[in-house]
C-alpha cells in the first residue's frame, strides 16, 4: 500500500508540474503574441 502511495503521490507531483508548465507557456504566448498582433495591426491603420 505504501508503494502504491508513493506512486500515487508522484503522478500528482508529475501533473502539477506539467500544469505549471502549460500555464507558463500559454501566459507566455499571450504575452508575446498580443503586442506583436497589436504592433501589426497598427502598422496596418497607418498605411
């Protein structure tokens, strides 16, 4: 049971990581992203 405990508790472990992660990378796509598409877009109103 013990075994079966540790296991449990590194695939949560492995999950929050890999939630922490994804978060990272949409936090950071949203981060770059938006200003280039704001950038683009006004480039695009002044022609």
């Amino acid at each position: 049971m013990i075994e079966k405990k540790k296991i449990l508790d590194a695939v949560v472990i492995v999950d929050v990581v890999v939630i922490l992660v994804v978060a990272v990378n949409i936090n950071f796509f949203i981060i770059t992203i938006i200003p280039l598409a704001v950038l683009k877009s006004q480039s695009f109103m002044k022609k």
